[in-house]
RNA sequence: GCCGUUGUAGCUCAGGGGUAGAGCACUUCCUUGGUAAGGAAGAGGCCAAGGGUUCAAAUCCCUUCAAUGGCUCCA
C-alpha cells in the first residue's frame, strides 16, 4: 500500500498508509485526543473522522470546541433524534433535520398523531437510551435508483422529492442504530459520544419553506458531550431571556403595548421618551455638524405619489389600508423619501447646492404581518433617523464614505461592535419584478458601493437578493438577546427615484441633470434601536442617555430637606435625578435603585448635610466617595462628554 | 397570514365544575436605620372578550382578541 504525507496544523508533517482515517491518525497522537475527535477537516472539507484519506492532505482533527465539530455533533444528534422518533411513533415521517447555531431540529410529518411538549421527556429518554448503544454512524454510497427504492418502501415522499433533486453518483446513507436516512455527512463516529439532550421547542414549519405545502412539526433540540455543558447551556438561556429587551422594557418602564391601541404599537412611558429625546438631541447635533438640514413632513400622502415613487406595487401588502376621501385615497406613509424627494423638488437646485442632505426623525406606519411583530424590533409604527442625501455622480463616493463614517462613529459611541455589515446586492433573475429593471445602473452603483467598501477598508459580506427595489445597500445585521437577526441600520444607493420624480438640478453646463440619492438610517428607528439597546447594555444605560441618571437616597427622614436642596441644584444643572423618600433603610433603597439600574446614587446623612457634600455610589457598587455639589456635576459633565466622544 | 402554545392582582406565577391564592410591588402604621431586601396591618381580581354545555363554569367546548415559539416576510 502507498503512503500519504499528512500535514496538521502546526505544520507538521507526518506519513500513513494509504487508507488511514483521521481517527486512527489522532489515535497515533493519543488515545485521548482520539476519544475527542468528532470529524475532520481534510483539505478544507469536513468529513467523518473514520473516512479512509487516500491522498496527501492538509488535517485539522475537528473537536466539539470547533464550530464544525458542533455542527457535525449536532446534525448527527438530528439523526439521533429521529431514530427515537421512530422506535416511539413508527410510520412517521421525515422531512429535512439540519444542525442550527445552537443545536438542530427536524422537521417530521407525525400524520394523525399529535406531539406536544408533554412528549419531550419521554423523547430525550429514549434518545439517551439509544445514544448508550454506542451505535456506528455508518457511511454508505448509494445509486440514486436504489436510494429511491429504499424511500418508497420506508414510505417517506420527502425524501423522495430531496432525491429528485440530487445526481446520481453524490447519493449518501448514514445509518446508525435501526435508522438510516439520506445525508450527505459527516457524523460524529458513534451515537455514544451525546451525553446530554434538551428537546428546546415544537414549531410549526412549512415543507420547503413554501407556505402553500403541508406544515410539518419542527421538533428543535440541543445536546452535549457532557452534563454539566448543557446545564451551563441552560443557565446562559435563563439569562439571556433576563436580558430580552421584552423583559427590559417593563420592568423599566420603557415602553408597553396596549389592547385598545393596538398590536405592534408601542406607547413610550416617560422614560422610554426620554431615552428617546437624548437620541434625538445628539443625533441633530451629529447631523447638523456633518452638513445635514432638516425638514418636517406629514403623515400621510395621496395614493398618486406611491404609485409615482414605485413604492405602491411593491410596497402595498404592507402599507396600512388607504383611507378614501372625496374620491382620492390617502395612504399613511410607509417611509419618508417621496416626501424628502418632494421637498428636494420644491425649489430649483443647481449644482452648488448639492450635495443636499435632509434629516427628518420620520414617523411611518407598515402593516407588517400579525405573527411577524417582535416586541420593539419588529412594529406597525415607528420613528426612523432618517435622511436623504442629493448629490452628484462625482460626489457619491465622497457621500457614501462620509455615511460610512457616521456609522462607524456612532457605533463607538454606543461600543456596537458585534454586527456584520452586508453589502445586498440585487438578484438579476429578478430584475423587473422585485427590482427596477435596470441591469446598468445596478452594475455600476454595486461597483461605487464595493469600491467604497474597499478603499475604505471596512470588512462586509456580499449578499445576493437583499436589496431595496431602487438599489443596492448596506445593511448592519445585529442579533437580539434570544438570537433572533435583524437589520439595525440601512445605507441604501437609489438610482431609480430621481427619474420616477423627475428630479434634477443644474449642472456647470447650464444643463439639466439627475441627482443620485442616499437613503440612510444609522440610528435605525427609536423602536428597533431602543430595543437593541436594552439588550445591548442590559437595561444599564450609560449616565448620557439613562433616563434617570441619579437618585438621592437620604439615609432617614431628617435628611429629606437636604436632598431636596440637593436635588434642586442637580436639576438646575440639567441633570435627571430623583429622591426616594420612602421610610426604608438605606440597603433596601440601594438596592431597589440596582434594580432600577440607576447609574448614580448619592446617599446623604447627617454628615453630608453638615459638610454640603453628597456620597455616590455607581451603579454596580463602586464607591466615588464624598463630593461637593460643584465636584459632582463637574464629573457627571467630564463624563458625559468622554462617553459622547 | 399559517401551525403550535399561552392568557388568573401592577409584576412573576400556583390552583382548578361548587362564587379566588402566594411572593414581590403598592397604601398606612411602627421603626430613623450609612452602601444590594427591618417589622406589622391593609387595599387590590367580571380569572382576556363573547357564546355554548351544566342545577352550577375562572375551570369543559366553540368563536374572537392578544401575547408567545416557529414558518413566510422585513427597517
């Protein structure tokens, strides 16, 4: 037999027989290293770590701490999960059972039987039960006409329409215990090494993601290799789900929905508001500094300015129903650029003027679907940081990068730092439907946005048929505490507006021509980023933005006047404080005021009101001693200015 | 919009065919206490809404509304 050079890691080359598995490599290493090798990675690809390697290749020996190995782990704790299915409801069938970020799922068809979550510990047993068989996951290729037959037998029509889509020749079966299913790989070696399993949640989810086929019954789990990690697992759940904007939100006393309001309309309580007036306060300072003016519109529109905009066909489904009036139809607005495109129209431009940028935090209204409101991220009304930049083709690069810029500045602002952008690009199959049909201008404007991309060194993903139907974008893709993805700000190219608007300005040879237009958002919408905030920062915001930066806890009632003093002075200083003048001890209001995660506490007894000073206390238990008033409000101010710069 | 689950006090939840319970919060009183929970008493509910079954419904059934986990969709 032949020999192979096998290169890890490190560098390190060693030589096998042809033949050997990634296994038995690791088991020349050490046992114990083998006794964790889930898969393996050779030349780049996973595959079972009990593969013969037949070639010379680049190994990396995949453990559970490995991103593959988890997913390898978790697609064969998929295949687990059926075959208990199996053994508990013979007859039931499977759709597709793909390992996700935390764990895996499958999708089943359990005909007249019902499943509820009163069945998920009577699974997880039987799950244990055949994971301590010890089972082979064992590979075998099969014929396309055979894999066929072997469905139609079982009775399993999804995996026969799976296979209706795969060639002959890259058909695989995984076998372990008494089930076999259709997979391409790889698997972990042995049913053994799952130790510990949690059935997480049932869904409803349609077969191919198609909502006109069957639904079938999404059964979500997580395992583990061992006990104490999924315990560990289930305690990082509990807190994050403390940490769910949701929770946040009422027990601060942000923001609440109201049955007679109506869903996916928030109503701000006092604090949420003024969270809301902060944001506000600096993002028109940040946009006056950076060129931007501003502009006021109205809520609503004529149905004649949608359909001139081409928001209305695409749009329409998601735009609350007009309202007729003497015959003509108002829509509320869904977004706010045909009015900013308006306003640009309103007076003549040259092109001195431009690039023209206007501000509007813009209430709009969408009718999103009932089962896709989520808390704050995802409502019928909402208030975007909205602005419109007019400019130039010369000025665009210039224009775009400055918009960059904002972005990265206000994410520093705020430590955003685990996002991803995404350039989204459009799909041409779809030209003429979801986009303008304008293959060109789509060209050159995901050319400009790239470049900018590029030359500025800004690390994003290229992502096909994410775009806005008049071009391309960059989308700042952020995750809520439960894990849920979602859009947290927009920086959009549109080449398709100023024509359908008829927009234009005066260029240096007196001739009349179309402006380029920017859509952005960085500070996304007060609802979407209100919540993201409270996950972001845990209900603990930072003294700029908290909408109660103090509480003066005097230490008994004799102190009261003093605080009041106190509290009078701050006020006069703008700062947002407040006394709790409850007949509690000062451990009880200390804590209370954690709970309310204040960020200051200035506790105040018979010595501070002799000496005119106050004691604080961060929010967290650091003690910043004694202070004059004077000190006090110079700090909060030095501070303030830090965490804005 | 579709499928599953849930809806009891301000909040978190228990209970469950015979007219309602806990803890926290709230109010009052006692206590005047120095860096994460002092004590006592009190008040608070058409048990989501509507309909049905029953001698009797918060409890069982149906419908609606809302929330929630997903699917589809999206800033």
């Amino acid at each position: 037999m032949s020999e192979i050079k096998i290169t890890l890691p490190d560098g390190s080359v060693k030589q096998y027989q042809s033949g050997t598995s990634a296994l038995q490599i690791a088991q020349s290493i050490s046992e114990g290293l083998a006794r964790n090798i889930i898969a393996a990675k050779v030349n780049g690809k996973v595959v079972d770590a009990t593969l013969p390697v037949n070639m010379d290749a680049d190994l990396v020996l995949l453990k559970w701490e490995d991103k593959e190995g988890k997913n390898t782990f978790w697609h064969s704790s998929a295949h687990l999960l059926a075959e208990a299915l199996e053994a508990l409801y013979p007859g039931v069938k499977f759709g597709i059972g793909p390992a996700i970020d935390a764990g895996f799922y499958y999708d089943i068809d359990f005909g007249d039987h019902k499943f509820t979550s009163e069945d998920f510990g009577k699974l997880e047993n039987k799950m244990l039960e055949l994971a301590k068989n010890d089972s082979k996951y064992e590979r075998k290729e099969v014929s396309k006409s055979d894999a066929i037959q072997y469905f139609t037998e079982k009775g399993d029509p999804y995996k026969i329409e799976l296979l209706q889509d795969l060639n002959d020749g890259e058909i695989t079966f995984y076998s372990q215990g008494n089930f076999t299913d259709l997979c391409r790989g790889p698997h972990i070696p042995a049913t053994s090494f799952i130790k510990a399993v949690k059935i997480t949640s049932l869904a409803g989810a349609y077969w191919r993601g198609n909502e006109k086929n069957k639904q079938l019954t999404r059964i979500y789990g997580i395992t583990f290799p061992k006990k104490s990690e999924l315990d560990a697992h289930l305690l990082m759940m509990e807190e994050a789900k403390k940490r769910d904007h949701r929770v946040l939100g009422k027990d601060l006393e942000i923001f609440c929905f109201d049955d007679d309001v109506g869903p996916g309309l928030p109503l701000w309580l006092p604090k949420g508001a003024a969270i809301i007036e902060r944001l506000e306060e600096f993002a028109k300072k940040t946009e006056k500094e950076a060129g931007y003016v501003r502009v006021k519109s109205p809520h609503i529109a004529k149905e004649s300015m949608y359909i001139k905009s081409g928001h209305l066909p695409y749009y329409q489904d998601s735009m609350f129903p007009p309202m007729e009036l003497d015959g003509t139809k108002y829509y509320l607005k869904a977004m706010n650029c045909p009015h900013h495109h308006k306003i640009f129209d309103a007076t003549p431009k040259s092109y001195k003027d431009l690039p023209v940028r206007y501000a509007e935090y813009g209430t709009c209204y969408r009718y999103e679907q009932s089962g896709e409101l989520f808390g704050l991220m995802r409502v019928r009304s909402l208030t975007m940081n909205d602005a419109h930049i007019y400019c130039t083709k010369a000025q665009f690069e210039q224009e775009f990068k400055a918009v960059n810029n904002l972005y990265l500045k206000y994410f520093k602002v705020f430590g955003i730092d685990k996002y991803v952008m995404r350039f989204s690009k459009h799909d041409p199959k779809k030209l003429g439907q979801k986009y303008i049909n304008s293959p060109e201008l789509w060209k050159e404007t995901e050319d400009m946005v790239r470049n900018v991309l590029i030359s500025a060194g800004i690390p994003y993903v290229e992502v096909e048929d994410e775009a806005a139907f008049y071009g391309p974008k960059i989308d700042i893709q952020i995750w809520s505490a439960i894990g849920r993805e979602f859009t947290l700000a927009t920086n959009q190219v549109d080449f398709a507006q100023a024509e359908r608007f008829d927009l234009s300005f005066i260029n240096e040879k007196s001739e009349k021509e179309r402006p380029l237009i920017l859509h952005r958002a960085p500070l996304s919408t007060h609802e979407r980023f209100i919540g993201f905030l409270l996950e972001h920062y845990a209900g603990k915001f930072p003294l700029w933005l908290a909408p109660e930066q103090l509480i003066i806890l005097p230490i008994s009632e004799k102190y009261q006047e003093y605080a009041e003093k106190v509290l009078n002075v701050l006020k006069k200083h703008d700062i947002r404080a407040l006394i709790d003048d409850r007949s509690e001890k000062t451990g009880k209001k200390i804590r209370d005021a954690e709970m309310k995660k204040l960020p200051l506490m200035l506790i105040v007894g018979e010595k501070e009101q002799a000496e005119n000073t106050v004691s604080v206390r961060k929010q967290g238990g650091e003690d910043l001693g004694t202070m004059s008033l004077e000190s006090l409000t110079d700090w909060i101010n030095k501070e303030i200015e830090t965490q804005l710069n």
